[in-house]
C-alpha cells in the first residue's frame, strides 16, 4: 500500500468505491438508468470526498498517472451528458444547453487552474528573504486560499450542483433543473475566474529579477555584512545549517545566512539572523558581496562552487557532525575515511580537535595543516557536565539511555534492551532510535517498544501504587503545564510560518527581524523539557521517537549512553559520563579500539549484546563478566570505573580544551581570518595601483636627428 501512497485500507477502499461507482456511472448512462446514475454518481463523489480528505499521497500519486480529480470529474461530466441525451428528458435545446454549460465548466476549470499557476509563478521572486528589508518592491497580498487551493474539493461543489439539478429533474420530469444545477455549477466556476482576474494583474506588476537584486543589493551595501553562513541541501538535511545559527548569531561582525533551495527556508529553524534564498546561480554572482570576508560551509556540496569562485572572501568548511572529524562534531571522524579530498578547495578547515586534525594529517589529501584550525564545538558549551566527586547519581534510579543505529539496533537491540529491563538493581531506559530506522530495523525498533510499554505497565502497578499523593498530584500539574507549553509552541510556530502567507509576502513581512523570537522559542523550549521530565515519573521507561525531547535533553537526565558509532558518541563524550559502544562487526575490542577513536574511553558489546574480551586493557570493559550487568556496576559504584580518566583525555583529544570556551575560539578565528582577508584584498589594490601606473608611463620617443659626420681624414 505505501508504494500506492495508501495510509490505510480505509484510503484504498474510497478508492475501490470511486472507481465501481464511476464504472456503474458508466453502465447507467449507457442503458439510460436515471435512478442508478444519480446513486453511482453520489457513491462516486463520497468516495472522492474521502480520498482528498484522508489520503492526500495517493491522490498525489493518481495525478502523476494522469487519473487524478480533473480527469475524473470530466468523464462524470461527460457521462452526465451522455445520460441526458440516452434519457431524451431535455430536448435537443435542453441538450446543447447542457452541453455548452460543461464546456464553460470545464474551461473555466482550465482557465482557473492556468491563472492560479501562472499567479504563483509571478510571485516566486529571484530571491525569498528573512529580516531583509525589501518592502521597496511593492508586494502585496497573495489570493484568499479559497480562490486557489483545494481544486478537487471545489469541482465535487460542482457536481453535487449538477447532480442535485438532474435528480430534480428525475423526480419532476421538468428538464429545467438539471440545466439550472450546470448554471449554478458553471456560474461558481466563472465567479471564482473573476475574482482572481485582480490578484493576476497585481502579480503581473510584480518586479523582474533585476529589480529585485537592486533592492538586494541596496540592503547589503547599508548593511555590509562581514560573514555568510552558506548552505544547500534537500529539506531533511536542514539541520546541518540549524546547529549553526546560534554560533554565527553570536560573533562580534555582522552575518548573513545564505541557502540556495526554498524548502530550506521553510525548514530552517528561528534565527534573527537576516536569511537570503537564492535559488539561480546567476543571480548568486550578481549580488554585491563585497563586504563579506569570511564565508562558512557547514556541508561540502556542488552548490559551494558558485560562492566559493569569489575572490574576496576566505572560505571555510566547518562540517555539520556526521562524523567528518570538523568542527561540527568528530562522530567517527577520527580517521582517515572521515574527511573528503574536496576538502583543500577552502582556504580552511576548521575542527573541533586534534582529532579532526590528525584525520586530515593521515589521509593526505591535500589539506595543509597550517590552514587547518580547532575552534571547539560551540554546540556543547552548554552542556552539563558530570561532576568528578566519586559518588553514585542523585536519582530515584539510574537512567540509561539507549540510541542505536539501525544496524546495531537489528543485531542486538532487543536482546539489550531486555537485560536492561530486567537488571537488577533496576535501572530506568530511555530508548531513542535513530532518525533513518526502516527496514529490518523498524522491526526490531516496534519489538524494543512492545518490551518497553510491557516493562512501563508492570511498573506502574507496584511503583504508581506506593507514589505519595501530593507527588502524583505535583506530576499531573507538570503534565498540564507542558501541554499548555506545547499549544504555545505551536502558536509561536504559527507566528513565525504563517499559513494565510506564500513566500512574498513572508518576504515582504519579515523586513524588520524581531530579535526576541528566537529567544522566546529557546525559552519556550526549555520550559517545555522541564515540565516533561517533571511530568515523567523517574521509574517510567521512556521511548523517544521524535525531535522532543531534545538529544541533550536526554544527555542530560542519563548517567549512561550505550550506542554505536554515529555522531551522538561525541557530543555525549562533552558529559564526561560513562558509554559503551556495541561492535556490531565483532571486530573485538583491540582492534576495535585501534580503528574507532571514540572506542578508547568506551566500555565494549559484542555483537550480541555481551561483553567483549579486552585482555589488554586489564579488564576494563563489561566482559569480565560476560553480562550487561557488569557494564551498570559503574552507575551503582563510580569506584568501579576505570574509564573516567580516559574520558578526560578523550574529550580534550576530540573536542578540545574547555576553556577559553569555544564559541570564544571560534569567533577569535572568524576574526583573524576576516582581518587575513582583508590584508589580502588591499595588497591585490595596491598591485592593481602599481600596474596601472606601469601602464601609464610614458615611454622614451625615439631619436629622429641626423646621424652626425665622420671627423674629417688628417
């Protein structure tokens, strides 16, 4: 059914519905049955009704096969004609009545349909913007939804029109009704062309891409933004420019985000910062990007090369976490298989550690190390770190959280999770899957739901039973108050991505930034997770599924991560808090830790979900004892932990020291590398001066005189 684009045997029933009601439509039309016409059709409209209501991806998906609802509402059209002439109910000026009032339906359809694409053509500006102020180009308000959207919705009116008129006319025998239910049908179709004829002529008046890139370009050159944040990518790739925004919102020069693709800018997420789309690389070269110096790529796309052409700025690529050893997060970026040859295209590359450094060092591709540079990893000043005092933590129970990969979720997730639900001393499991479970994986993801949601049903029966209740009530007051959180949260959404608006308009309307949006929903966030965890009880086991609560969020109520290789371990590391890696290879812990890292300061799993044998490392791991339980035995007793020195060292080794913090570091290297490019642009004036004047010199004229006489012979 997914290939269909169904979401439920309700959809592909509708759809069975639609198609027989249509296919006895035809039948009846053909033998001239009135009664059974009018009751197909009915049973065909209900039947579309539900499929535009409840199942949008295959209507989608019968648009693109050229069946969608335009095709079928002309075939019900011209099978009602073909009833009317079959049942010699209207007479032949009846009939060709009838007739001419399809063709100005259905043509009014097509009028309508080209006028609404040619509309939201116009009003896709050469450039969307952010807190830009480009109310200079005049944009006004795009058509009321109703004139545009929802066509399918507004054909079945139509027909419920005609229809209504031709079931009139089968119970009084009077040919009228059915021609005034078609007028009615055709006279709403022709209003509805009318009424968008004034917002035609408006979004033809609209400005040129020329225009528009004066307006650009007079913004920047009063504004003179020193830094650009650039970025290209699909939607779901967003969140690498996201982790960005607050670190380049902070720096001391002003900035510029600048994506390449309009869904981006629906995806991006609260910013003051100003925000320009620009989706043609002609248009990219032509904007006035003289005052920028600094320019920032958080991925290495294709996309890149049309700013990176631009010689007066100092590119930089900062990475995004996914394990490229860069300043956005080593992930398993430490070795040689993290990082890309393109890499030497940029002026520099910038790390969080001596790690990332060291990847560029042993694959050789061209980077210099002296343009590599560690700025940290901005993204973890906030996070909490573990005090170092020796104690157990200061919980009811142990929290672990579980955040597996697909891979190591389907080799030993269920098995893990069991132990874990089954330890003892117990422990509370806070499961958080990876984004990209399917498959195999999802699977295995809804047997480690049905494990929880049985453990979370014993549980509450004998720890819900002896909670005091003032404590209970505390919980339902934290629950109230983080659904009130979650209804503001979606009204401040609503504020900032606002329905009733296309792109101009939110172009137009976001001219002066609001600087306390962006705080207001980083505060309203905050408020949220801690009503959240207030509202959890700290024995309920806990599946995480989507993007809230928030990772660092989890970091934060865990004392233990057990995951694999991805880009969780390394901002996790920040915590100083114990992990465990499963090696889904079963390459076994020394070689395991020679490849990977991020495995030196890890407690080891197997495959299945045992310890593995580190003879080497004394016994360090939860092998010695062949059971997760070993692994817990630091949660109950610190002394038990080996490993925290090697966390230490670890995390300076990834993420560099802490302090001067990083988001100083990184502003620091913004700083000096903007002064290094400007050196640079006035060196290249004054050689251009120097040429010039070369050029200007006035070169000796040659001698014209008469060679002088030979002295005369003695």
């Amino acid at each position: 059914m997914n290939r269909l684009g169904v979401r439920s045997f309700r959809g592909l029933a509708a759809f069975a519905v639609v198609a027989g009601g249509m296919g006895v439509m035809a039948g009846a039309a053909v033998t001239g049955a009135g009664g059974v016409f009018v009751g197909a059709s009915a049973v065909a409209v209900g039947g579309d009704l539900l499929l535009q209501r409840s199942e949008p991806g295959l209507i989608g998906r019968l648009g693109r096969l050229h069946i969608g609802e335009t095709l079928r509402c002309e075939l019900r059209c011209v099978l009602l004609l073909l009833l009317l002439g079959r049942m010699h109910v209207t007479g032949p000026v009846g009939l060709a009545s009838a007739m001419a009032l399809v063709l100005c339906l259905l043509g009014g359809q097509a009028l309508h349909a080209a006028i609404c694409t040619l509309i939201r053509r116009r009003r896709q500006l050469a450039v969307a913007a952010r807190h830009i102020d480009l109310r200079g180009l005049g944009i006004r308000d795009r058509p009321p939804r109703r004139l545009t959207e929802w066509p399918g919705l507004r054909m079945l009116a139509y027909e419920v029109s005609a229809l209504g008129g031709l079931a009139a006319t089968l119970v009084t025998g009077d040919a009228r009704w059915v021609v005034a239910g078609l007028t009615a049908a055709a006279g709403g179709c022709v209003v509805t062309v009318l009424a968008l004829l004034p917002y035609l002529v408006r979004s033809l008046r609209l400005p040129g891409p020329a225009r528009v890139l004066a307006e650009v370009d007079a913004w920047l050159v009063r504004h003179r933004p020193e830094t650009v944040l650039y970025f290209s990518g699909p939607r779901e790739a967003a969140y690498q420019v996201d982790m960005w925004l607050e670190t380049v919102a902070a720096l001391r020069a002003p900035s510029l985000v600048i994506l390449r693709e309009r869904h981006l800018l629906e995806a991006l997420a609260p910013t003051a910062l100003p925000v320009l789309c620009v989706p043609d690389a002609t248009h990219l070269r032509r904007l006035d990007l003289g005052s920028v110096r600094v320019a920032l790529y958080p991925a290495d796309v294709g996309e890149n090369i049309h700013l990176l052409r631009v010689p007066t700025m100092q590119h930089v690529f900062l990475g995004h976490g996914d394990g490229d050893g860069d300043a956005g997060g080593d992930g398993n970026g430490d070795t040689a298989a993290g990082v890309s040859p393109y890499s030497k295209v940029y002026d520099q590359v910038w790390v969080a550690g001596r790690a990332g450094r060291q990847a560029y060092a042993e694959a050789a591709v061209g980077v210099e190390d002296a343009n590599i540079v560690e700025v940290g990893r901005p993204q973890l000043d906030g996070i909490r770190v573990q005090e170092d005092d020796g104690r157990a933590p200061d919980r009811p129970l142990p929290t672990v959280l579980y955040a597996p990969g697909p891979a190591a979720l389907t080799a030993a997730g269920e098995t893990l999770v069991q132990r874990l639900l089954e330890s003892e001393p117990p422990v509370r499991v806070l499961y958080r899957p990876h984004p990209l479970t399917n498959g195999r994986a999802s699977a295995a993801h809804q047997r480690v739901v049905a494990l929880i949601g049985t453990a979370n049903e014993q549980r509450a029966g004998k720890e819900g039973a002896d909670e005091p209740e003032e404590v209970t009530a505390l919980r339902a007051e934290a629950a109230r108050c983080r659904a009130e959180l979650t209804r503001r949260i979606a009204a401040h959404t609503a504020r900032l991505r606002r329905a009733d608006a296309d792109e101009a308009m939110l172009t137009r309307d976001s001219a002066a930034p609001d600087p306390a949006l962006p705080y207001e929903a980083r505060e309203l966030a905050e408020q949220w997770h801690r009503a959240h965890w207030a509202a959890s009880p700290p024995w309920l086991h806990q599946v995480v599924d989507t993007t809230t609560p928030d990772l660092h969020s989890c970091f934060d109520q865990a004392d233990l991560l057990i995951g694999d290789l991805s880009g969780v371990v390394p901002d996790f590391i920040a915590t100083l808090k114990p992990y465990a890696l499963t090696d889904t290879a079963g390459l076994g812990a020394l070689e395991f830790r020679r490849q990977h890292t991020v495995a030196r300061a890890a407690y080891l799993l197997g495959p299945e979900a045992t310890g593995t044998d580190d003879e080497a490392d004394g016994g360090g791991d939860a092998g010695a004892d062949d059971e997760v339980d070993g692994l817990l035995r630091v949660l109950f007793d610190p002394a038990r932990d080996p490993l925290r020195a090697a966390r230490h060292e670890l995390k300076a080794y990834l993420l560099g020291p802490t302090v001067p913090p990083s988001i100083q570091r990184f502003n620091e290297a913004v700083d000096a590398l903007a002064a290094k490019g400007e050196a640079l642009i006035r060196l290249r004036e004054r050689q251009t001066i120097r040429e010039g004047a070369l050029d200007e010199q006035p070169t000796a004229a040659p001698c014209t005189c008469a060679p002088s006489a030979p002295p005369p012979a003695k």
